[in-house]
C-alpha cells in the first residue's frame, strides 16, 4: 500500500455536496474556530473503511497525510495512527506520542482532537509524567488546551479522577466555548463513574463556571437536581 493509493480511494468517495454541509457543521467561516479548514465531503464510515485497508502505510505517509490540507485526510491519517499506536511495541508507541506532540497544529478541529487525544496522548501518559498537559492547558491554541482535558479521558475510563479535576479548575476560566464543553463532558464521564467526585468539584465550582460547562457536566442529573445547580449559579 502507498499513500498515492490511498488518496485515490480517499477522492473516490468525495462527495461535494456534503462538503459543503460539513463545512458549515464544522464552523470553517471567517472568525470561525475552524476557519480555512477544507472539506471533500466523506463521511466518517467510509473513512474508517479506508483506514483500514490502508492501515499499512508507513508511520511518515501516514504523517505526511496528516499534514494534508483536506480535514478528511488528517482525520484518516489519525485512525491509522491510533491502529499503529495500539498494536505496536513501546518503541512504536512513543514514536507515535512525540511525532503527535510535534504536530499538533495539524489536529485543529474538535472531531480531530476527540478522538485521538485520549487514544494516544491520555494513553501513553497514563503511569508517566503528565507535565505536557499542564503545559497545553496554558497554551493560546484551542486545540492544545482541548488535547490536554481529553486527553485526560483516557484516564477516567480508569477510574483516574484528579488529573481530569486539576486540569478542569484551570480551565474554568477559559473563553472558548468548545472548551467548556469539552470540561463539562469529562465532568460528567467522571460523574458516570462516582458522582460523589464530580457533585464535589460542582459545589466548589458551579457558581463560578461558565453556564455551558455546567450544562454539560449536569446533563445526566435529574431534573430536580439540574434546576437545584442552574438555579443557584
């Protein structure tokens, strides 16, 4: 397999129409977060089907792509990544984790940094130094601060609960919608897996918080108690 065999399965596919759907959907107007991304119109489905098939492109195609201007492109060069981050050796594994870090101005959307931030990043800190994420919660990039709170997923799926709640409290202030989403979302996995931490950090916090992260982080509460939370803030 080569990568010019895989952009022609990935132009095969392109759809116009949605395209331009996918371009709206993912805010790449003026002074929008996505602003200059590019679209081919490929659903996600047939992206993962060509991951797949191509999974066996080498670690610099697949970086290359990663580099593409095509949104589509860079989502399947990060499947391809995940899938060489999972089976490979540790010597893989921290390839893939510094060429990642090296590249972040190329994972500049929040599908991007959803799915691989816990994937490669959440995992391959797990028992190491997560000094990185304090340093990307600080960072002017949208993307970085998005990629240091998701990745910290990972962690929670593990019943890792403090990171997630340091990196949340630093980013309480933070003036980027997509933000409080995404902190509002890990508060509520948190929540799935012990309410009494995520109703902790909230008794601290939701006076505070911008009104989106509390929403999200209060979704799954009953109504009572979600008009007990939006009420008081």
């Amino acid at each position: 397999m080569t990568l010019n065999l895989l952009m022609a399965d990935i132009k095969k596919v392109a759809d116009p129409k949605k395209a331009k759907i996918l371009m709206r959907f993912f805010k790449t107007g003026k002074g929008e977060y996505g602003e200059g991304d590019v679209f081919w119109g490929i659903v996600v489905p047939k992206q993962r089907i060509i991951a797949k098939k191509h999974r066996a492109i080498s670690l610099e195609e697949c970086l290359s792509l990663l580099k593409s201007r095509i949104h589509e492109c860079r989502l399947t060069a990060l499947f391809i990544l995940i899938d060489k981050y999972k089976k490979g050796s540790f010597e893989i594994k921290e390839r893939i984790f510094q060429e990642y870090l090296k590249n972040t101005e190329y994972i500049n959307n929040w599908d991007l940094v959803d799915l691989s931030a816990p994937n490669i990043i959440g995992d391959y800190l797990y028992d190491k130094d997560k000094s990185i994420l304090s340093k990307f919660v600080k960072s002017k990039s949208l993307w970085e601060r998005r990629i240091a709170i998701l990745a910290t997923f990972s962690f929670i799926r593990q019943n890792k609960f403090t990171d997630s709640l340091s990196l949340a409290e630093e980013l309480l202030n933070d003036k980027e919608d997509l933000i409080h989403k995404a902190v509002g979302w890990m508060l509520r996995e948190i929540g799935k897996r012990n309410l009494k931490v995520e109703e902790d950090f909230l008794r601290r916090y939701y006076r505070v918080m911008p009104r989106t992260m509390l929403r999200y982080a209060i979704e799954k509460f009953s109504e009572e108690k979600r008009k007990f939370y939006l009420k008081k803030s």
